[in-house]
C-alpha cells in the first residue's frame, strides 16, 4: 500500500479491480533474414480508464 508517516490520512491499501474485458488483439511476429532478431507488434483498442501494460501483463504469463 500507499504510507506516508507524517500524513497516515493519505494512506491508500490500493489492489486490483476485478474487471473483465473483451479485448480482440492482433500479434503480428516476425524474424529478419538472418534469423538473429525477432519483433512482436500488437495491435487492440482498450476502453478508457484500461491500461495497455496490464493487459499485455496477461498475454505475457507463462
């Protein structure tokens, strides 16, 4: 959580929403010729007030 010892009345425990969202991503990987590097692009629409790093958290679990 969030503390700050001289103000507690700031203190913030924070944790995650429990929201479910439709998300319809497009992955696109590719190798150069030479086979030494690989990109990853990804291409989705999220609604306002949803963070791209979380959802990309999700896709990125082992």
């Amino acid at each position: 959580g969030f503390e700050v010892a001289e103000m507690p009345e700031l203190a913030s425990k924070g944790g995650c929403r429990a929201v479910v969202i439709g998300v319809n991503p497009a992955f696109d990987v590719s190798a150069d010729d030479g086979g030494d590097e690989v990109g990853a692009t990804a291409e989705f629409f999220l609604p306002k007030g949803c963070y791209a790093t979380v959802l990309l958290r999700e896709y990125m679990k082992e």
